[in-house]
C-alpha cells in the first residue's frame, strides 16, 4: 500500500475558499485521508482525540493563528509528532524563523500550485 494510499491529513483555514482549494489539491495529488477544520482551536481538540499523520495550515486565523496551532500541537505527547506546513500569502524570513523554532516543517506560499503543494508534502513525508 502507498503513503499516498494511508497518509492522513487535517488542513486548517478560516476561509472556505482556502480550504477548498487545499482539499481539490491534495485530492488531485491522491490524497484522499483529509479532513478540514476552519479553526485552529477545533483542530487541536480534534487532532487530540484523532491525530493525523499531516496538518496544512494557514497562518493568519482569529482566535488560534497557524502559529498558535503548531506550538499547542508540538506541547501535547499526542500530536507533537505531526508533520506540520504552513500556508501563507507572506512568509516572511521573521515567521519562518519563529515557525522554526516551534517545530515547523515546511511552509508553502500562497498561491501554490498542485505540482508545488506535491512537492512540499514530499519534503516533509517522503516519497508519494
């Protein structure tokens, strides 16, 4: 069985429109494991009682920002293994450096494409 095949994923976006276009991505990558959520706070709750193996999450969210999300996740036995990337329209060298430190594992720029969401994904889990 693939990666492809059995690799779980949560993406995290208060924009619908956003989480769309992550979840057609991913799809059309075959990836098929995925739920979203459109807030970072309901994902947390949600990736402690059902951790996934993968979280794509936009940064700037009200309440728990992207950010937010990754140092509760890596704080938690649970789910402080989970492959984290993070989207944004900005990523600027201040928030790399700051999602570095927390245990990011990648970051991708708004607007992606499929070819390049692809390759992101395989820096972090490998091989799809």
């Amino acid at each position: 069985m693939s990666l492809r095949s059995t690799l779980r994923v949560m993406i995290v976006d208060d924009m619908g429109v956003s989480r769309g276009l992550l979840v057609q991505a991913i799809e059309e990558i075959g990836i098929w494991k995925n739920r979203a959520e459109n807030d970072g706070q309901a994902a947390f709750q949600k990736l402690i009682a059902d951790p996934v193996h993968l979280v794509l999450s936009d940064y700037n969210m009200p309440g728990m920002d992207g950010l937010q999300l990754l140092q509760a996740l890596r704080q938690n036995r649970s789910t402080a293994r989970i492959g984290f990337i993070l989207v944004t329209g900005s990523p600027t060298p201040d928030l790399v450096t700051r999602g570095k430190a927390l245990g990011l594992n990648n970051v991708i720029k708004k607007p992606f494409s499929t070819a390049s969401l692809k390759q992101c994904i395989e820096s972090v889990v490998g091989p799809l």
